[in-house]
C-alpha cells in the first residue's frame, strides 16, 4: 500500500533544503543500482535525520542497518567534534559498499562500521547512545530495544524505521510476519511507562522514542 502520494512526496522534496554533494551521489546511486533500492531513506527523511541530529548534537550514535550508508552520513552530520557513529550491516555486500562511501566522506574518521548479527554486536559496544536509529530485520526490533534502553543516554533518542510496513499494520487481520512484528513492537513500545513516543507518517512511518522523565 502506497501511504504518501509520489505528487506530496516530490512536493515535500522541492521545499526541503538540499543535501550535499556527497549524499546526492549515494542516493542517486543506489537508486539507480541497487535491485533493493526501495530500502533506503528518501530525500526528505534523510533531511529529517539530520535535522534531529544537528539539534541534539549527539557525542554517540548507532545505527542498525546500515545498507549502502546513505543514512548513517546524514545522522553523521550533527556529530559533536569527538563523537562517534558505530553501524551494524548483517549482509557483507552492503557493508562493502558503505565502506567505499564512508572512506570518502569528512567524517571518515568518525565511522566505525561493524559486520555480523546487531544482537551479537551491541553487546559489545559500551556507550551511552545519544541517538540510536533502527533499520534492521523488523522481527528484531523488539529485541534491539530492549537491549538499547538501558544503554540510551538520559536525553537520547530512538528512531524506528518502517512503523507503517507498508500499510499493512493498519489492517484488522495483519497477514505478514514482518507487519506482525512491527504491529507487536509498536504496542511493546506504546505499552512500556519507562518511555513515551511520537509515530511519525512520513514515508513510511518512523517513531521517535525518549525516556519517561
């Protein structure tokens, strides 16, 4: 189910700052490339990340699932001087091709991208993340955050991508395993009193989530 009209989305695309160099070149890129292009961020979503991340100046970011690292750069750009922003990419074609597009970036010394299963890796990391954005396999969501909430500074943020599926939550029989799982970590995540939310209907769907003061 398309949820945003293509006319809405361009129109959203023509009064939204433009991006830089480097970013129009991924996005083009993998558009024109990738035969799983329909994953990335748009134009405008990407704007929004690094919109958020400018405002919040995170010292340590970390992202789940990096695909070809378009989104990654545009959280990247809000990065205090010091800071970090760590990855996580299970399938090693992307990996390879984040790499190359980190490698040429101003912020290359501030990317670490690591390779394998999220639920192995972010155990291993020991930050308090500033800024934590989910786009990943969405039968893990819960399972990431879960284990990133105690790790998420006090003012830190979590993203999640894909909290429409497609439209195929808003159904009264949701079918696929993929709309059930996110179905299932919407409820987790609009159930728990440690934190409070805000479900965005760009694209489609993001959720903004921060710790219950």
């Amino acid at each position: 189910m398309q949820l945003i009209s293509d006319l809405a989305e361009k129109y959203a695309e023509r009064f939204t700052s433009s991006q830089d160099e480097l970013l129009n070149h991924i996005y083009e890129q993998t558009l024109k490339h990738h035969p799983h292009a329909h994953m990335l961020s748009s134009s405008v979503q990407g704007k929004l990340l690094a919109f958020i991340s400018a405002m919040m100046q995170p010292e340590y970011i970390l992202e789940i699932g990096t695909f070809t690292g378009y989104s990654a750069l545009c959280l990247a750009t809000g990065l205090k001087k010091d800071g970090e922003l760590h990855t996580i990419e299970l399938r090693n074609a992307d990996a390879l091709i984040a790499e190359e597009n980190f490698k040429i970036s101003k912020d290359a010394e501030k990317l670490f991208l690591h390779r394998g299963n999220a639920i192995d890796i972010i155990p291993t990391l020991s930050y308090k993340w500033d800024l934590i954005f989910i786009d990943a396999d969405k039968t893990g969501y819960i399972d990431y955050y879960e284990l990133l909430l105690p790790r998420l500074s006090e003012n830190g943020i979590i993203i999640a991508d894909n909290v429409l599926f497609h439209g195929e939550v808003l159904g009264e029989e949701i079918a696929g395993k993929n709309a059930r799982a996110i179905h299932a970590f919407n409820e987790h995540v609009a159930n728990d009193s440690r934190t409070e939310q805000v479900l965005l209907t760009m694209r489609d769907g993001l959720m903004l989530i921060k710790k219950t003061r």
